[in-house]
C-alpha cells in the first residue's frame, strides 16, 4: 500500500475514534457537549427526556462503541501490515530498470534454508528493507529437545544469511534468531540470537 | 481511433514476445498470476499476463512479472540481467527501437518436485 493511502486510513481511524470517543463520553453524561464539540454542533445536542429519546440514546451508545471498534480495527490492519514490512524489496535499480522480489517470496526462502538444518522443527521469518537496501530477518524457530538452541540458533543465522545473499543479491544486516524449544514448554524456554 | 487499435496491437504483439523470450529463460518458472493488482497488457480481443507495456515521452517501458525458478545456482540479479537481454533481443527482432527501462519483479520462487517443501 503507498504511504499517502496508509497516512489516509491511520487519519481515518483516528477520526473514527476520536469522534466515536467524544459521542460516547457526552452520551454517558461524562463530558459536556460544549466541552468535546464545536459549539455549534454542541447546541442541536441535549440529554434524553423521554422514553423515545432514550431508545435513540441506546442507538448512540451502540453506534459510538461499533465506531470505537471499527476505528480500532483500521488502525490494527494498518499496524498489521506496517509490521508485515514491505510487500517488495528491491534487488537492483538503475537506468536499466527495477529489479524486485516481493517480501513473501524471501520470507519462504529463509523459511526453506532454516528448515534444512537438523534440530530445527518450526520456522517462521519476516524481512525489511533499511534505507541504504540491506536486508533484516528475524526468524522464529522451534528447535528439537535433542538439539542445543545455541549451535541451532548460530547454523541458523550463517545459512539464512549466505543463501539470501547469493539468491537474492542483497548484502544482509542482521539476521534475528529466536529460538524455543519445540513442545508445549516453548514459550518458557526461549532465547534470541543477534 | 486507427493510430490507437494499431498501438495497442502493437503493445500484445511486443508484450507477447517479451514474455516468451522471458519465459524460454531455464531460471524462469513461469508467469506471476500477480496478488493484488493484475499486470497486463490489453489488446482488442487478448490479454497478456505478466507484462505491462508503458510508453512515455515516446521511451518504450517494460514491466514482466515472474516467478524464478529455485535451485541452488538462482541468483536473482544475474537472472534478471539475462531476462533483460533476451527481452532486448526480442523486441529488437520486431523491428522496435530500444526499450528504455525493463522492470523485472520476481513475485514468487518456485520449488522442483522433490525438494523439500516450503513449510
């Protein structure tokens, strides 16, 4: 997605829920109208004094929180896909023209290599691009009970960075491994290899 | 309206040799189905998927979308520079000037039968 249509949704799901916010604290009585709204949409609003203006004050409520929600769901996709990174990386760009691969296709091919090394069970990777073109991984990896995470996590991190810098072309940064036990005792046992 | 239909014939009939003269490379699989925003080129009567023929400022402009072919001799820069020239060479046998730039994007690898899976 390009910057501008990005900046365009987060705006949009901070509009979202500033306004559904303010609806909502001054339909529960919280805020005033004059406090949160311009004054000239302050004054069309007043509290419910009847039965009909309170099933329409349950209709407010339910609106506010649905918008509440909705906002908070745009800005996590947007989070979401910002921490997806970018959908190509490029390989080479010159007179000649572009040379790219999408972000999918690298993360594939870390999860192959890493896969190949024994002890490992379980790969997951996401790549980025910095500013001067050079790749960052980050791999999570589920290592066997047999295997020791050091030597995994080490074999991991040369295989990953030698097979992505001669496929790909592009020199590597960093590669990020974290390693846990294979098992439902994963997440006690996990360790990260910079 | 004649200047445009020969134009656009023009562009499936460079569009398709592109893609052939890509696709006869032995590191390309094949032709990326493109997630998201289809790249095509669009003739009266036919499609071209996989390449999008741009002209600009009277430069001819070429975009193939592509899936490279895995092994352990892929490199994707080296790939890209011959796909580049075998395009060149097809365009040049129709009789076309130069292209300006070629984008090459290499949407997906593809895994021979046989190799371990991508989990």
């Amino acid at each position: 997605m390009h910057t501008l249509n990005r900046l365009i949704a987060i705006g949009l799901g901070l509009v979202i829920m500033v306004v559904a916010g303010a609806v909502l604290l001054i339909a529960l009585g919280v805020a005033s109208p004059e406090q949160v709204l311009p004054s000239a949409w302050a004054s069309r609003l007043r509290t419910p004094t009847s039965e009909a203006e309170s099933t329409g004050w349950g209709w407010t409520i339910g609106g506010a929180l649905l918008g509440l929600v909705a906002g908070a769901a745009l800005l996590a996709l947007e989070w979401r896909s910002w921490r997806r990174g970018p959908a190509w990386l490029t390989v080479t760009d010159d007179g000649l023209g572009r040379v790219r691969i999408a972000t999918p296709a690298v993360q594939a091919l870390v999860r192959r290599e890493a896969i190949r090394i024994d002890g490992v069970t379980r790969v997951r990777s996401w790549v980025d691009q910095d500013t001067t073109r050079e790749l960052r991984i980050r791999c999570r990896v589920a290592v066997a009970p047999s295997a020791s995470m050091a030597e995994v996590g080490e074999a991991v991190q040369n295989r990953v960075k030698a097979a992505v810098e001669h496929h790909v072309g592009r020199p590597v940064a960093e590669v990020v491994v974290e390693t846990a036990t294979a098992g439902p005792q994963a997440a006690r046992r996990a360790r990260r290899v910079r | 309206m004649g200047d445009d239909f020969a134009r656009l014939t023009n562009d499936v009939t460079l569009a398709r040799a592109a893609i052939a003269a890509a696709c006869a490379m032995p590191g390309i699989a094949g032709v990326s189905p493109s997630h998201g925003v289809e790249v095509a080129t669009y003739g009266p009567g036919e499609t071209v998927r996989g390449v999008a023929v741009s002209r600009s400022s009277g430069k001819m402009g070429l975009s193939l979308h592509l899936i490279a072919r895995y092994d352990s001799a892929l490199a994707l820069p080296a790939l890209a520079e011959q796909v580049r020239g075998a395009v060149r060479d097809a365009v040049a046998a129709l009789g076309e000037g130069p292209p300006g730039a070629i984008d090459v994007a290499f949407e997906d690898l593809h895994v021979e039968e046989g190799c371990p899976c991508i989990p």
